[in-house]
C-alpha cells in the first residue's frame, strides 16, 4: 500500500529521525541541556515572537546537526510530554525531506495528528 503524497514527508521524517537514534551514542549529547542557548532559548517566554523562539544549529554537512536535533526532539518530548514538538530534518536529494512545501506540511501534520489538538 503506497503512502499518500500529502502524508509521506512526514513518515520520511520519522524514519530519519528512527535511523538518528540508533546512530547516537548511549548517553552522548547530555551537555546539550546546560549549554547557555539552549537554557535561554527554553527559558524564553512562550509569547515572545522572533529570534529568541528560535534555536538554529548552523554547520558544515556531516558535522553532526541531525544528530543533535533528533537528541533534542526526544529531550524535549521528555521533559514536556504534554507539549507537541514539532521538526524536520532536511536532506538534499531526497524527494519529500528538501523543499518549503515538505517542512510546512510534516509540522502540520505533527500537529494534527491527535484528534484533541485538531479540535483545539
């Protein structure tokens, strides 16, 4: 049975965000949560709009930037399980993970994938 389109970035982003886990370590990537960014960035109040709602990881290719966001998106879905978190991991040359549309698309979905927060 073939994915619909509209739906497929998103499995695509749960199958990356799947193979960043098993790459990963036990018990690497633990400092994340004491660097000075991340405390101000998750300190931030939930209201503000611009920059400091935002935390961008900004580096050459293979140093290790999905990594870190997919440690981030298990972090955060622990220390606020009521909380949606939304991501994407981007990867050129695959059809689904590049282009405005996919990103858009797999956080509204993420959003809306449980009937209470599609109600809300």
């Amino acid at each position: 049975m073939a994915v619909p389109s509209n739906v497929r970035p998103y499995w695509l982003v749960e199958g990356q965000l799947h193979v960043l886990r098993k790459q990963r370590a036990p018990h690497t990537l633990q400092w994340l949560s004491s660097m000075e960014e991340f405390g101000a960035w998750s300190s931030c109040d939930p209201g503000l709009v611009g920059q400091k709602r935002m935390l961008w990881l900004r580096g050459c290719p293979g140093i290790g930037k999905s990594t870190i966001a997919a440690y981030m998106v298990d972090f955060l879905k622990h220390l606020y399980p009521q909380m949606r978190v939304g991501y994407f991991f981007c990867e050129g040359g695959i059809d689904g993970l590049t282009s405005p549309q996919d990103i858009v698309r797999t956080l509204a979905y993420q959003f809306t994938e449980d009937a209470q927060v599609r109600s809300s």
